[in-house]
C-alpha cells in the first residue's frame, strides 16, 4: 500500500509557521500533493505489482 508523508513546514519557523495558517498556502499545497498522488497512479497503476 502507497503511502505519502509529507512535511511542509515548520510552526517555530519565522517564515514558514505564518503560511500554514493561510488558506491559500493550504490549498496550494494540497492540490500539489494530491497531484503527486495522482502522477504516481498514472505512472504506476494499482494491480501492476510495480513498486
């Protein structure tokens, strides 16, 4: 089973910690996750037995 771990930053970061409570930071960043979940489906179709 596929799985995705995913850090995009850190809270105690000065520069980093006030974008993950933005909305539009947050939003960006899920849809390039879930591209990346979808590029690697395109790539490696479940039941194939690649890895």
């Amino acid at each position: 089973m596929p799985s995705v771990l995913v850090g995009v930053g850190f809270l105690s970061n000065e520069d980093e910690g006030p974008l993950l409570g933005q909305d539009q930071f947050q939003d960006e960043t899920a849809r390039a996750v879930a591209r990346a979940v979808m590029n690697f489906f395109d790539r490696y179709p479940p039941g194939t037995g690649e890895n």
